[in-house]
C-alpha cells in the first residue's frame, strides 16, 4: 500500500506540469493582458495621456516578465513555486498571488467538503431506500428529484434562489459569510448560526446536484447486487431484510461509488465556484473570474493548478478507500 501511494504521487508530477502548461497556454491564448488593462484604465479613469499610460503598462510589463516569450515566462512561474513556492505577484488584487490562494482557497474547500458529505449522505441514503422499494411511490419521488439535480443549472438555480432573496424575501447582505456585526468578532454559536444563514444557498444547491448522482449510482448499483447469488444465499441462511441489505448488499454496491470520489472534490469545487460566482462570495469562484476579466494571469493560471492538484488527490485517496473497502484489491502488492 506504501509502495502504490509513493507510486501514485510520483506519477502525479508530470502530470501536473502538462497541466500546468496546457492551462498556461490556454490562458495567454487571448490577446492582451493585464498591461493593457493598466493602460485603459489610466486614460479612461486618470486622464493620463495614450503615451503615459503605455509607459505604465510597459513598466508593469517589464517588472513582470510579460516582454518575455511565453515558454520563459511558463518557466520561470514553475520555477518560482518550485524552489520559493511564489506563485507571482497580482496586481489586481495588489498582493502575492499566494496570499490570495490562502484567503480564499480554505472557505472554497471547506464549503465543497460540506456539500459532499452532505450530498454523499443523503444521495446514498435515498439510492438505498429507493432500490428497496423499487417502483413505488417513493421511488418515483427520490428518481424525479435526482432527474432535477442533475439537468437544472446550478447557476441558474443559483440566480433564481437569489431573486427571491434579494426582490422577494428583502435579504440585504447577500454576498457575505456574515453580518456587519459579526465581520470581526470572535467565534461563537451565534457566529455560526449567522454563517449559516449567509451559505446555506450554496451549500444547498451544490449539494442537490452532488445527491442526485449519488442516489441514481446508489439505486442502480444496489438493484444489481440484490440479485446476486451471494444475497440470495444470504436470505437463505434466514439473515433479516437489514441485515443482507447493510452487511452484504450495500458494502458491494458502493464500490462505483467510492471510485466516483475521485472526481467528487473538483466536482463539488466547481459547483461551489459557480454558485459564488453569482452570490459573489469571497472564494475561489470570483477571484478566477475577475483575474481573468483582467487578464491577471498568474491568479488564474494558479488556481487551475489548484484545482487539479484536487483532482489528483481525490484519485489517490478513492483508490485507497476502495483498497480498504474491498479487501480482494491489493494495490501495490502485486
């Protein structure tokens, strides 16, 4: 096991510098950069005249290597983080870029690991009563919700949820993970109670869409499995209905499930950046969107590797999950 995770994260090098320098180049593929909006906004904002404004832009240019090929420029950005992990300096955000990541990147993660637990819990729960109860009611009811989550929008939802909020219901401060009055106090249940109140639109949302995956995989893996021999030996061994369906029908069914967590994390992420987007949280979301608006490159291109990285990590840890589920996989060991 040892010997497959050290193979695993040495094998997910390489594949975080193509990554990279695919993300890079898809990013510098338009014309322009941040240069250029230094450059607008001193003619349009600060009256300065064509010419002063693009000895600023040349300036900033020239501070930050964008005179450069885009081949030394890809270079010296991996070697930064390399050897002094600086992922470059943003002027759009006037501050390291790694200083954005970490504002930003925690409250991202953290929103994304809610919904999946929660989107895990409920969407497996409801697969398992619905596979149970196949062709009822509630099957009917659990397929129609799940047949929602996964053809509605999540921005869209986003959009609608926001319009009553805002035009119907008079919230203020949407936009905030807290009240005004609660911005710079220290922890405490009432805190929470407040953040809650601010994300529970992106935590549902992102959530609904999570579950509706999990309980049609859930359902269709389970129906199969009840058929198998083995569960039949089971209920004739006299085994109640519980105990065939949670000791020996579900542990087999959720193996899909488990290698399903590999892409759940970036899932879950870009469902949550999509929902800030439009509520306009301070995560990672608005921050991609507005540094590319900009052509703020190393943000952008910074958070993409972020995201990947993600990608990679969650391969690793489903494959683990699923050595530790299925004792039959031994991974590493052959």
């Amino acid at each position: 096991m040892i010997r497959f995770l050290i193979s695993r994260i040495l094998s997910a090098i390489p594949i975080l510098l193509v990554l990279s320098l695919v993300t890079f180049a898809i990013i510098q593929a338009p014309p322009g950069d941040y240069g250029d909006y230094i450059q607008s906004m001193a003619i349009n904002q600060g009256g300065a005249s064509f010419e002063a404004a693009k000895a600023q832009a040349d300036a900033y240019r020239a501070a930050n290597g964008l005179f450069d090929p885009l081949p030394v420029q890809y270079v010296n950005w991996i070697w930064g983080i390399i050897t002094r992990f600086d992922f470059g300096h943003s002027l759009y955000f006037n501050k390291p870029v790694g200083a954005v990541v970490a504002e930003r990147l925690p409250a991202t993660i953290l929103l994304a690991l809610t919904c999946h637990i929660l989107a895990s819990a409920i969407g497996i729960t409801m697969g398992i009563v619905a596979a149970t109860r196949q062709y009822s009611w509630v099957d009917t009811l659990f397929g129609f919700v799940s047949f929602l989550g996964m053809t509605i929008p999540r921005f869209l939802l986003a959009i609608v949820i926001m319009y009553f909020l805002v035009f119907r219901m008079g919230v203020q401060d949407v936009g905030n993970f807290f009240s005004p009055r609660y911005g710079g106090a220290p922890w405490s249940w009432d805190k929470f109670v407040d953040l809650v109140k601010h994300v529970w639109p992106v935590i549902a949302i992102a959530t609904f869409g999570g579950l509706a995956y999990n309980m049609r995989v859930m359902r269709a893996n389970l129906l199969d499995v009840l058929n198998a021999q083995y569960v039949e030996t089971a209920r004739a061994k006299g085994l109640s209905h519980g105990a065939v369906i949670m000791k020996h029908a579900v542990p087999n069914a959720l193996h899909p499930l488990v290698a399903y967590q590999g892409v759940v994390l970036p899932y879950m992420l870009t469902g949550e950046i999509e929902v800030a987007i439009v509520f306009g949280l301070a995560t990672v979301g608005p921050a991609i969107t507005g540094s590319m608006a900009v052509g703020d490159v190393w943000v952008t291109a910074t958070f993409m590797l972020v995201l990947a990285t993600t990608l990679i990590i969650g391969n690793i840890i489903s494959d683990m999950m699923l050595a530790v589920l299925d004792p039959r996989i031994r991974l590493g060991d052959a």
